[in-house]
C-alpha cells in the first residue's frame, strides 16, 4: 500500500482531541511553518484549536498527525440573503505528504455534510487560495475574487463586508485592501508553481498571478464560491472513488 494510502483521517469535535494528539498537531505545524516557533508564535495552536468547532485530521501507521483542517460553520447574512460559510481557519499538511491530496481528502466531509444537513441553504467558501487551490476551485464552477472588475455586485459586497472576520485570526497576518489580497503563512513547499494538465489551466493560472503577482511570498487573492449541488456532487465523487482504490490497494 502506498504512502498517501497509509493515512487514516479523522473528523471530530475540536474539544475532543486528545493531548498526544494535539502535541503531535503542533509538531507538524512548526515543521510546515518553519519561522515559527512556541516562544514567538503570536497565536499558539491551542489556542486556534479552540476558536474552531470541528478539526479534521490525518495520522500515519504510528499515530503522527500528517494534515490538519480547523473549521467552523457560520451563518451570515449579506443584503437580505442568508447564507452558511464553512469557515476553514487552519489547513496544514506535512511537507513530506505533499502532493499525496491530504487537504482534499480532509475538505471533502466539511463541504459535504454542509450540503447535506443544509439541502436548501445557500453555501459559500471564502477563502484565500494558492494557485493548486484556485484551479482546482474553477475546475468546479465560478469563482469569484475579491476586488476584481468581473465579479458580481452581491459577491463583491460579500467578500468585502466578510473579509477581515474571514482572516481575523494569525497565522494569516494582514488583510491589504489596497491590493485586494491576504497575507498568509507560506507552508514549506507552497510557493511551487502548479503543474498544468490542461490549456484551461495554465490560463487559470495566468489569471491568478494576474490578481496576485507576489502569491509566492504568501500574498494571495481572495475568493468566493457557492457550494452548489453540482460542486459536491463532483468533490463526492472523487472523495468516494478516491476511498474505494485505497481498500484496494489502487
């Protein structure tokens, strides 16, 4: 069995995670966030873990966590429309199981379960993206930026309004309403550019660096996306293929 197949992923309450398993979180986000450090950390993991209701989380044969995703779900409003924002506060993935979809694989059960539980609510992301990210978010329909001249007038008003609440807690550090960007923890191994399967990709990258030429020292768009039916129904279909070819071995 391969390595990426040699995790098991776990989704839970934040308060139940137990102290090994919380030391071993801290472990690995020092390992992918390497300037950091527990004298100068400005917000510790403990006290994140906290913030957020639910941590999703991958440990290896030994019990090391592999990846970590934080996350709340909020309900807001914006111009008369309520809607639910799964709000990720952390996602941290070993920089030695980069490039295996840890994050994909702890996303996938957050956006799900959303939609699930909420059939007929709006559900929005919003979030700041590398460029992995962000082609991967167009892969599955719209998405809209912060800031853009293309974007519609009620996500533009949404991401304005949301956008600070969205990154209020470190490690993200600033939010720069001048350049419509995030300033945001760069992961060991995250300022990579993304390899290109297709011409519709490469263009979305050009898009990308148009809006954030300095993504690689971690200063990165902002974005919004609706979590429709057809969006999870592909996220699913991936998540669930993706657990079939790993009993099998693949």
């Amino acid at each position: 069995m391969g390595r990426k197949n040699s995790l098991t992923y776990h989704h839970c309450s934040s308060s139940l995670v137990d102290e090994p398993t919380v030391q071993s979180m801290e472990k690995i986000r020092y390992k992918a966030f390497p300037y950091l450090n527990t004298d100068e950390d400005v917000i510790p993991f403990r006290t994140q873990l906290e913030r957020y209701q639910f941590a999703n989380y991958a440990t290896d044969s030994e019990g090391e966590v592999r990846g970590i995703l934080l996350y709340a779900y909020h309900m807001r409003e914006h111009e008369g429309r309520l809607f639910l924002w799964p709000h990720v506060g952390e996602a941290v993935v070993d920089p030695d199981y980069r490039g295996s979809a840890v994050l994909g694989r702890l996303s996938a059960p957050v956006f799900i379960s959303a939609r699930i539980n909420h059939p007929f609510l709006p559900i929005y992301g919003m979030e700041g993206v590398f460029p992995g990210s962000y082609i991967n978010l167009r892969n599955g329909g719209p998405v809209y930026a912060w800031g853009q001249e293309d974007t519609p007038e009620w996500e533009a008003g949404a991401l304005d309004k949301f956008v600070e609440e969205a990154y209020e807690h470190p490690p993200i550090s600033v939010v720069d309403r001048e350049t419509h960007t995030a300033r945001v923890c760069v992961s060991t191994g995250s300022t990579t550019p993304p390899k290109f399967r297709s011409e519709e990709h490469r263009r979305a990258f050009e898009d990308y660096e148009r809006m954030a030429p300095d993504w690689q020292q971690g200063q990165v768009p902002v974005v919004m996306y609706e979590v429709t039916y057809s969006w999870v129904w592909g996220f699913a279909l991936w998540y669930y293929m993706d657990k079939v070819k790993g009993w099998f071995g693949r």
